[in-house]
C-alpha cells in the first residue's frame, strides 16, 4: 500500500512561488538555446555529483470514478554520473478517502518510509528499510531534469521564448507536445520506456523554464493515459520547481536502531 500510494507523488510544491510573465511573446534568438544544451547542462550536474532541491504539486484522477486526489512534495536530490543517486522526499497526499503523509529517503537500492500511518512497526521503531531491484530515478523519468525525457522531447519542441522570471531568474521558455512510449508510475514518478512502441501510452503536453545556465528552473505537464476503455483513462497534471543548483546536500540514512525490515 506503501508503494501504491507513493505512486502519483514524487515526482510532485507545497507553496508555488509566482512566475512573472512578460507582456509580448517574442522568440528570443541566442546561440546554443534548444533542449540539446539543457540536456548537456544537467549532465554536467551529474558529473560534478552536486543536487537540487525540487518541490511539486500534482493533480491526478485515477483508473477509478471519482477517485481524484492533490499530491505536494518537496525535498533533495543528489546526483551521481548515471543521475539521482539519493533523494530525500516528504510528500503529503489528499485524497477523496482521506489525507497521508510520508518521508522517503532513497540511497542507491536502499528504501526508508516514515509513514503518517505506522500500523505493524515495534515500538520505538520509526522507519521501514526495504530494498529495490535498482533506482528507479536513474532510469527515464517524465521530468524536467531527466535527460532521457529531453533527448525525447526535443523533436517536438519549440525554439524558445521570453519566459519570464522564476524566482528572481530571468528564463527561456521552452514547450511541446510528446506520446511517451508504455508510462510506467513508480515511487520515483512516471517512468516510460525510450524505444518501445507497446501500448498503454500517454499523451504529454509540456513546458520548461530554463535559467541563463540553461538548467531548469520550472516544469509543468499535462499527461493523459490512453486506455482500451475510455472510463478508464487517467490524467495528471504536475508543475515542479528546481532551485539551489549544484547544491552539495547530504543524505543520509536514519540510524540503524529506528528502523526495520
């Protein structure tokens, strides 16, 4: 249930700062913008193994009537060369049944939840330590900082315009349209698979605000799930903040005796 309900949150700003928008939408003509030197920009965070700390929030209706819910999160990320090697995330989750809350650290396959509902832990214990086939963060994710998604993206992209200022930053803002093949929800987010053609797909409607180092600063999707049966399409609609690039955050794993298997 954990993981279920971790599904539609982390990839997702429990107060969203304002984006101030200039009165004419000119193409803004400067060498080298285009997704190719975002891409190269965030690569290069990889490798400097610095973070960011990000913030979203997410409305999404499900597979089943009526069931729709509001997901914020807010927390760090830090890098490695292959992308997010260690995220450290608290989301809180309002949905029509009720509200939860929960803090996931991840630290390569390492996995440790603090859930608001706590039900089957010791006394004294805090924590729930599981670990995964492999880190779901360094695979295509639908974000903003992922560079798979932009390789994607960028044949269906424009060519940038005046976008503003994102907390103080004057931006580029770059938009499109894109069908990501098989989207898969994840703890992480939405992960799809570059290549493949199967179904089920999902429809996106992008845009990202890129800073004058050309690294993100604002992403918003609108995304719908093609399904076989029309009542079961769902949709989710994200808007994510990045700040603080090329912080050196640290994160660590709770100590040993507050958590269990």
């Amino acid at each position: 249930m954990i993981g279920l309900k971790m599904v539609l949150a982390l990839s997702l700003v429990a107060s969203l700062p304002q984006v101030e928008t200039v009165p004419s939408v000119t193409p803004v003509v400067r060498a080298g913008d285009s997704l190719a030197s975002v891409r190269s920009a965030v690569e290069q965070q990889f490798a400097n193994r610095s973070g960011v700390h990000v913030s979203t929030r997410a409305r999404h209706r499900s597979f089943w009537p009526g069931l729709t819910g509001i997901t914020t999160t807010k927390g760090v990320y830090r890098f490695a060369r292959s992308g997010i090697s260690r995220s450290d995330i608290t989301q809180v989750s309002k949905l029509s049944f009720g509200t939860s809350s929960m803090r996931l650290i991840t630290i390569g396959r390492d996995r440790y939840a603090q859930a608001s509902a706590t039900a089957s832990i010791p006394p004294g214990k805090k924590w729930v330590h599981s670990r995964q086939v492999g880190f779901p963060q360094a695979k295509a994710l639908v974000e903003g900082l992922s560079p798979e998604f932009l390789q994607l993206a960028a044949p269906g992209a424009d060519s940038g315009t005046s976008g503003g200022k994102v907390d103080g930053v004057p931006t580029i803002l770059y938009a499109g349209d894109v069908t990501v093949p098989e989207p898969l929800p994840s703890p992480a987010g939405i992960l799809f698979r570059l290549g493949e053609e199967s179904e089920p797909r999902g429809r996106i409607r992008w845009r990202l605000w890129v800073g004058p180092d050309n690294l993100p600063r604002r992403f918003t999707a609108s995304m719908v799930w093609d399904a076989l049966e029309a009542e079961n399409v769902r949709t989710m609609n994200w808007t994510t903040f990045y700040r603080h690039w090329g912080d050196r955050v640290e994160i660590k794993p709770p100590p040993r005796h507050l958590w269990v298997e």
